[in-house]
C-alpha cells in the first residue's frame, strides 16, 4: 500500500509540474483534467505525506528514549506518533477504495406523490422544497425540468437538475420511499395521516456516456400543461420521449423553445436508460452482498418525517433526529454524512473479504 502511496505522490508532483507550465494552458480540455485529476489526488497525498512526517517524528523520539533528560517527552511524542501512524493508516484504507465514477457528475431528481392523495402531494412539494434548500446552501443551481403540479400548492411529479461540484456524491442515497406522518391542512379532526413520495436520483450522463439509437425514440409534442391560468402554454413547446425497446417515458415542459425542451428531454432518458443499465449490471455481479444504504432501493420506506414530534428517521442507518424543521430547510448534512460513513464502511468490509 506505502508505494502504492508513494507512487501516487509523485504524480501528484508531476500534475503540479504540468498545470505550472505556461503550455499547459493552450488546451483548456487538458487544463480542466489536470484540475480535477489534481483534486481527487490531494486528500489521498496529504494523508501520506503526513504520515511519512509522522513516521520520521516516531524515529527521532525513539532515538531520544535513551536520554535521560528526554525520556518523558520522547515517550509522550513516540505515543503519540504511534496513535497518528494507526489512524492515518486506516484514513489510507477509505481513501483508496474504489471510487463512484458519477461522483463529481451533476444529478437528475424526479419527485412523485405516492400513496395519500393531496397531502402526499403536499409533502412531495416538501421534499422538492427541502433539496432546493440544501443545494442553495452548497451553492448549486436547481432548474426544474418539468411539473405536474396540484391547486392547493402540491405536486404530483416533479423532475429538475441539480448543477455542483459532487452533487451526486451527496444526494446518490435519497432514492427510495419518503414517509411523512403528520396532520394535513385538509384534516379538520386532527388526525395524523400516513403518505409517501418517491424520490428517484439518477447521474447526469453525458452523450459518450451512453449513446441512443435515434431510430428507438419516438418524440410527440404537446402544451404545456399545470394548475390553470399562467401554469398553461399557448404552443406546443413540451416534449414527451418515448424509448420503443424500454418503454421508458420521459417528459419536459419548462423551457418556451421545442428545441431546448427535447435537449432537456433527451438528457432524461440518457440518464434514466444509463442508471438501468448500471442497476442490471450490479444485480448481476453483486447480488449477494449489495450494502442496503449503496443500492437506493426504490421499493423500500427508507426515511420517515414525523412532524408531531418533530423526528426523523432513516431506516437504513438507525439514525434518528429530532430537529425536523431544520432538516425540511435543508439541513441534511448529518444524515447524509451518516449515509455516507454507512456506505464505506461497506465497502470496506467487502474490499476486506475479497482480499
């Protein structure tokens, strides 16, 4: 693993030495991978280079133990060089998993009420509220891509891009069944209600990575169409893709040109035929041993909003919260680091067993 490290120092230098040359510059495409070949090596080059210091310090505190006057603080300083070596050794075992491809990649959400009538739809426009908040916060761009919204302020279904730096690395595990358990503001008795929504994150992929054959897709046109009033186009801007191997259906209707719209569309469907075709490919590969957090799996209740008590919980880890309203604004950081610390703690466990 320490040359395996030391190796990857030294391109480190080399990507510096590159990016440092006037040269380099002339080809903005090799520029751009040099920056991000530079940022995916930093973590991993830090935590080496700290850890050959800290190998260096143990050595000079071993070799004062013999005197007298040093004894105390070399045994002080060797412990704790000791304590630092072991750490940073296990920080190099994260470090060096495998990484997800789409990590860096912008990220396609497609919200849908499930199961509660207008107040699954309500809550559906929660959680599409939630997420803008949490990317507003990471300083992402939201664009709504299509909506099927309701006339008291729900939504039916809804799909829009989040643009930033590792936002599918961040929001890769929100797929799955929301549950919300909380009064409506339809329910005169007060009684508490139980709906759903699914949320479907899926890496925005582009045209070299994942081509369609133009002779399987079939496009229609239609107006756009919402709640009534300013929600309804006048022309047929909107777009419907139809995938004729798949059956897979997609839509958009936000943009005012045709052209756009079917851009839009088209990006969709890449994404959402690209995310079938990985799934396929792992059933196949690792059914046996897939981690429940890494597979967002749509057909299981992974979170439950309770508003009554203001918890939350997320199934997946054990992981429960009691500070509901500040989550709802977006605050999802400690859930998602929970995920996310679930997840590589998975995947070590698994890279442990196969080697």
């Amino acid at each position: 693993m320490m040359e395996k490290l030391r190796g990857l120092s030294l391109h480190y230098d080399d990507v510096q030495a590159r990016l440092g040359a006037g040269e380099t510059y002339d080809d903005p495409a090799l520029v751009a991978r040099l920056n991000k070949e530079q940022r995916e090596l930093e973590p991993v080059v830090n935590a080496y280079r700290a850890y050959v210091r800290r190998q260096k310090d143990l050595a000079d505190a071993q070799a004062l133990l013999s005197e007298p006057d040093m004894k105390e603080l070399a045994q002080e300083e060797f412990a704790q060089a000791r304590e630092d070596l072991a750490r940073l050794e296990e920080e190099f075992k994260l470090l060096l998993l495998p990484r997800d491809p789409n990590d860096a990649k912008n990220v396609i959400v497609e919200i849908r009420a499930g199961v509660g009538g207008e107040e699954a739809a309500l809550f559906a426009h929660s959680l599409f509220r939630m997420y803008s908040m949490y990317a507003e916060a990471r300083r992402w761009r939201v664009e709504v891509d299509s909506v099927n919204d309701t006339e008291l302020g729900g939504i039916k279904e809804i799909c829009f891009t989040i643009e930033g730096d590792g936002a599918w690395s961040r929001l890769k595990f929100e797929s799955g069944v929301h549950r919300v358990q909380r009064v409506p503001e339809t329910e005169s008795g007060g009684r508490i209600h139980t709906s759903t929504a699914t949320v479907a994150v899926l890496p925005e992929v582009d045209e070299v990575d994942f081509e369609l054959n133009p002779a399987d897709i079939e496009m229609q046109v239609f107006r756009s169409s919402g709640a009534g009033g300013q929600h309804v186009n006048k022309t047929s801007s909107a777009v419907r893709l139809i995938h004729k191997p798949t059956g897979t259906v997609v839509e958009c209707q936000q943009e005012r040109s045709q052209f756009q719209n079917r851009d839009k569309a088209m990006q969709l469907l890449r994404s959402r035929l690209y995310e079938e075709k990985v799934r396929q490919q792992e059933d196949a590969v690792t059914a046996q041993r897939r981690s429940q957090v890494g597979t967002g799996m749509r057909n299981e209740r992974i979170r439950t909003y309770n508003f009554p008590q203001g918890r939350l919980t997320d199934h997946r880890i054990g992981l429960t919260l009691y500070r509901l309203d500040a989550v709802m604004n977006g605050d999802l950081d400690e859930i998602i680091d929970g995920l996310v610390t679930a997840d590589q703690a998975e995947r070590l466990r698994n890279s442990e067993q196969e080697g």
